[in-house]
C-alpha cells in the first residue's frame, strides 16, 4: 500500500491494523513505558483507511509529488508503456494511476486495505482507466509465474511484518511473478538515517481542527521502530490512538536479503525526499532509500497436465433428501433432478476438470474436510441454502473460508447484503442510484400510511425466488394493500415487508461474469415479454412465473431489451459499482425497472443468481452465441482468475455485443 504512515512507519506500505484499542468505553490510552507491547500481531489489516489519507494527504494525497515520484522511478526502471507492471502494496492506487494516464496499458494494483483498493477502483473508473486492483496479501501474490516485467514495492511498504522471514516471503513472491531479467523497484525508508534520526516525539496539524502528536522508539536490538499515533479534533477530543512497528533496513540489509532471494545486479538511485506541502513531520517519508535489481532465474517451465492432474473442482448443491420451502410441494421434483443430470452433462464437457457433487447437508462438514487436499476449487451452486433453508445461503461459503477451500461466487457477506433488500436500497442511494419510493413495514405494524400513491407492490424484505410475490401482491387502493401484506407475511413468517410503488415500465435484467475491473463479461440485458399474459394481470415475474406451470405467467418470455444507448451504459455502469461495493464476485445478476418515463431503478441484486440451463444468465449467454457449458467455464474461469490460479486476461469489459432485435429467448 502506498502509506506515509505516521511518518515515522513506512509511508506507503501495508495496511496498519489495531491501532490496539483500549477495551471499549475507556477511551485512548495514557502514558505507555513500552510502545512494542502495544503493537498488535497483523497491525497493518486496519491502520490503512480514511484517517490514513488523512495523515499522509501532504504526501500521498498531493498529485505533485505523485508524478515527480512517478518520473523518477520511471527513469530508476527504464520501463515502457508496452510492460507489464505489478504495483504491489499499492494503496489508493496513486502510482498506478499515474502510469495509467500516461499510457501505460498492462498495470495491476495489489494491496491488503479493502478501503484503499475500493478507493483506487473508484478512481479509475471515474477516468476510464482499464487498471487491475485486487485485494490481497503480499505473501501469497494471485498471479501466475513469468508475469511481469517490473514489481514496484515503493512508498514505504517494506517491513511491516512481524518477522523477517514474511518479508522474505514478499520478495520471494515478486521473484516468482516477474519474468527472468525482470526488475524490482524498492523505495523504502533509510533504516540507517532513521536509527540515528528518528524523532522521539513530535505533532503537527493536519487540518484546521485535527492535529496528530506522534510518539517512536527503537527496539532493543534496534531492528524495529514503533510509532504511536493520537489524532485529536479541538472539539471531540482524542478520535484515534494507534501504534505501529516497520523492521528498519540500510543498503546492507536489502542487498543481503535480495541475495538471498535470487536478485542481482543492483543499483542504487540516491535518497528521495519529497517536499512536503505541511513542512512538518514526514517521519519515514523523508529520507528513502531507492533501489533497483534484477532477478536472477529461468523461465518456468511449462508443464502440460495430463489426465491425472486434472483440475479437481468440487461442486455444491442443495439437499434433495431435506425440505424445501421454496419449492411447490416443499421438495425435490423431477424437473430438479433433470436440471442437476443437464449440469453434469455440461460440465463434463469442460477439458482439464474432473468433478465431485456434493448434495448431503448432514455430512457436508466433514466430507468437504476430508476431500480438502484434493480439491482445488469448488464450484457453489447451493442457492438453497444451507440445509434448504434460504436464510443459511451465506452459511455455505462460510464453510468454504473455514475450511479455506476456494470457491467460486460471493462470500457470506455479500450474501448477507443482499438477502436484504432493504440494505440493497440503501447502498443503491448512497451511490445515487434510483430504486423504487418505499416503505419498510415491521410485523408488528397493521396499518400503513403511504407517502405516494397506487399502485404499489408488497414483497418480503428477506428471501429470494420471489418467494411471496404473486399476482395479488400488486395493489391498487387500501383494500387490496392490506390483503397483499397478509399474502407476504404468510409467506415469510412475522418478518418485515417491502410496499414499493409499483413502476410500470420496461422490467430489465443484466448479467455480468467476471471482477471488474477485471476481464468482465457483460451480458445482454433482457427484458421480459408480457405480451402474452391476459389483460388485467399485472406484469410482474413473480413466484407464478417461476414455479407454476399452469399459471397464464408461464407463458413469460425474456426478449433482449431495445434500449437507449444512454440507458443502457448508465444501467450497466451502476450494475459496476452494485457489484464492487456489495463485494460480489465471479458472476452476479441484477433486476431493474424503468418507469413511466423511462427512467431505470434498480430492484434487487442476486450474487448467486439461478444457474441451470433455462435461466435468465444461461440464456443471455445464449443470446451471444455461448451455450451452456461455456457459461459454466466462464464462472469456473473467473473464480481461477480472482485466486490467480490462471494468468488473468487484460483488465477490460468485453461488452457482450447486443443482440438482433428480432432474437427472443425463452422465459425464466
């Protein structure tokens, strides 16, 4: 990451963590003897946020220094717009950025701070920058060997791991991905300088009302340098109080542990020390060794798997030996196992993969346990939920991350988000995205007053399916209302509903595989055709649509949508920033409706949307000329790409072309 922490910690590097916070409601600590015994372990997974760019802003947050920085360490590498570049710890994403606005086609940004990578991917979609961020752990890097022609470990990201054999570990990982001959720029602070240096104690102001007084000592064996932080506002008082350590390194210490490693060839490009625009404490920021070095090694050979070593991919469904609420008759029918027989088919279609099912909830547990050291990824496909029951979705992939088992679609918050629609529509206006005027009712509440008027639609606040959202929960007068709110609720139990004014326009729906900003693949959006459905019956794709053939609903069509090319770049931007703020991932659907005047508003998100054959993603695929096992590799690729278990694809939107008008698809 790109931190200037405390100045008296590397500026830029890795995420800071507890700023080891008293327990709760005593508020910062007094005078310490020792700053070391306050340090926690994994310090940096939470010192890297918004008060970060704040403390660093005279540095890390000034574009001068940015690109002067950015011109000097392109003249250290010598590197060209055509290379591929690995910003490792990268933060916000400043140098990337840069880079990018220059020319620079091939960069990924990689670091641990959830908050800083967000902020970065914000940023280049704002300006249209094709930049690959991922979150991730320098340790442990997701890409594949032989990938780089330069790794930028710069603005002070070095050294702030409990040992020295996990810093280590990062430049055995940058060894790995750079190519033979490749370069690895380290800008880090001059450990050296600084043991002689450092000051004990100092403050400054970082804006008008907020000012930072800073406390460093040395280790005993003087290896190590801890800082401690209070940042105080005049008016609230003391708002945070956190401590930190970085391993000092000279020239000596580098060059003995790239050594080690395999680098060569080193070259040192003098002490950098940007102007500050605060003129006050730069701590660590203000005197950094910059070195060059080139690794020493082979290409990796390239080793083609034979049968044996087949990738081994488990997947999960739900349990056909238990309940299901969802379904009618609360079971497993025909058409479900038809629809598991039609998946197997497909995916056995898939070169390199062998495949293990899992359906047994009971003993889920413990076979995964077992079969773990032979799986490589599993691929979820438990809509379900855990046990049949929707509310425990999330509890699958929490089982995965237990077990640390890698898998494809969202993890368990994400699913925890979106079970809640009302949570949904509060992330969709803090993004300034349209959804439907609503109201949240609670159980207890028998009477509604509306702020708009009819119609008006009822759902479940929780659950998926549409389950509870029928024909009847479309309401034109009070009347109707109340009867629609008894629907639901006996639908989901005594829990809250939804009553949303019901818009009458176009009801949309838009696929997307892949991690933005990521290769992502984005699917026609579809719209449903109700122009066979009797008159009189609202038009919605509701539970009739879904699971009763017998219903004039049946008879639903899904049509590629004719839409402005306006609409529909907005529609697909939202679905964008839907998809990295709720954390989904490897593949997502997303329901709109416009309303009467045109105007698109989002419904619901569904981070682990229906996945068999006749299902609205499959037959977007369909639309562009991929069937369905190339859908299924498609969700199975992406996961492989975001794990780094295959080489990533350039980080751009494959815009699915739309197709001819006239094509229609048949009904989910």
């Amino acid at each position: 990451m790109d931190s200037n922490h405390d100045r008296s910690l590397p500026p830029g590097g890795r995420r800071p963590r507890p700023r080891r916070r008293p327990p709760s409601g005593m508020g910062p600590l007094g005078s310490v003897e020792r700053l070391e015994d306050h340090v926690g372990a994994n310090w940096w997974e939470q010192i890297f946020n918004a008060t970060y760019l704040k403390t660093d802003a005279d540095v890390a947050g000034d574009p001068h220094i940015t690109k002067t920085e950015a011109d000097f360490f392109l003249e250290c590498t010598g590197a060209q717009p055509e290379d591929h570049i690995l910003d490792l710890c990268c933060g916000q994403g400043r140098h990337s950025l840069e880079l990018a606005r220059r020319g620079f086609e091939n960069i990924d940004g990689l670091d641990r701070s959830h908050y800083l990578v967000r902020r970065a991917r914000t940023a280049a979609r704002a300006d249209n920058i094709p930049i690959r961020f991922r979150e991730g752990d320098a340790r442990n890097l997701p890409y594949q060997n032989d990938a780089f022609e330069h790794v930028w470990l710069v603005g002070n990201s070095f050294g702030y791991f409990q040992t020295q054999q996990d810093d280590e570990r990062v430049l055995r990982e940058a060894a790995r991905v750079l190519k033979p001959g490749g370069i690895l720029l380290i800008d880090v602070a001059d450990g050296a300088y600084l043991r002689r240096h450092f000051e004990p104690r100092s403050w400054e102001w970082l804006d008008k009302n907020t000012f930072a007084c800073r406390e460093r000592s040395l280790s005993q064996d003087r290896t190590r340098l801890t800082s401690r932080e209070m940042i105080s506002h005049i008016r609230k008082g003391v708002v945070v109080d956190q401590f930190y350590s970085t391993r000092l390194y000279d020239r000596s210490d580098l060059e003995t542990i790239l050594t080690k490693v395999g680098f060569r060839d080193f070259a040192y490009h003098g002490t950098h020390e940007p102007a500050s625009a605060r003129a006050q404490d730069t701590g660590m920021m203000g005197h950094r060794i910059v070195v060059t070095t080139k690794i020493g090694k082979e290409w990796t050979p390239v080793r083609r798997r034979s049968p044996a070593e087949e990738r081994h991919v488990g997947v999960i469904f739900g349990d056909p030996r238990k309940r299901d609420t969802v379904k009618p008759g609360a079971s497993f029918d025909e058409d479900d196992f038809q629809t598991v027989a039609i998946l197997k088919s497909a995916l056995a279609k898939l070169p390199g993969y062998r495949f293990t099912y899992f359906d047994n909830h009971d003993a889920l547990v413990s076979t995964l346990a077992r079969c773990k050291p032979s799986l490589d990824l599993v691929l979820n496909l438990c809509d379900e939920g855990f046990g049949n029951d929707a509310r425990w979705e999330l509890h699958v992939p929490a089982l995965l991350e237990v077990l640390g088992i890698r898998y494809t679609g969202a993890g368990p918050q994400c699913l925890a988000y979106c079970y809640d629609k009302s949570v949904v529509r509060g992330v969709a206006r803090e993004l300034d995205i349209p959804v439907a005027e609503g109201v949240f009712v609670d159980p207890s509440n028998e009477t509604i007053n509306l702020p708009f008027g009819f119609p008006v639609i009822v759902k479940p606040n929780f659950g998926d399916s549409s389950i509870g959202i029928t024909q009847n929960s479309v309401a034109y007068n009070q009347e109707e209302l109340l009867d629609a709110l008894g629907i639901a609720r006996a639908a989901s139990g005594p829990r809250p509903v939804l009553v949303e004014r019901f818009l009458t326009g176009a009801d949309l729906t838009m696929g997307v595989i892949g991690n933005p900003p990521g290769a992502t693949h984005v699917l026609p959006i579809a719209e449903e055709d109700y122009s066979e459905i009797p008159a009189g019956l609202p038009r919605i794709c509701g539970y009739e649509a879904k699971w009763d053939p017998e219903s004039p609903y049946s008879r639903l069509k899904s049509i590629p949508a004719d839409l402005p090319e306006e609409t529909e770049r907005f529609i697909m931007e939202s679905c964008f920033r839907l998809f990295e703020r709720l954390e989904c991932r490897d593949y997502a659907r997303f329901d709109w409706r416009l309303d009467a005047a045109g105007v698109p508003h989002l419904l619901e998100v569904n981070p682990n949307p229906g996945w068999c054959w006749d299902g609205h993603l499959a037959k977007m695929c369909n639309l562009v000329g991929r069937n369905y096992t190339d859908m299924l590799g498609m969700i199975i690729g992406a996961a492989e790409q975001r794990y780094g278990m295959r080489q990533p694809e350039p980080g751009r939107v494959y815009q699915i072309q739309r197709a001819r008008r006239e094509a229609t698809m048949a009904g989910d």
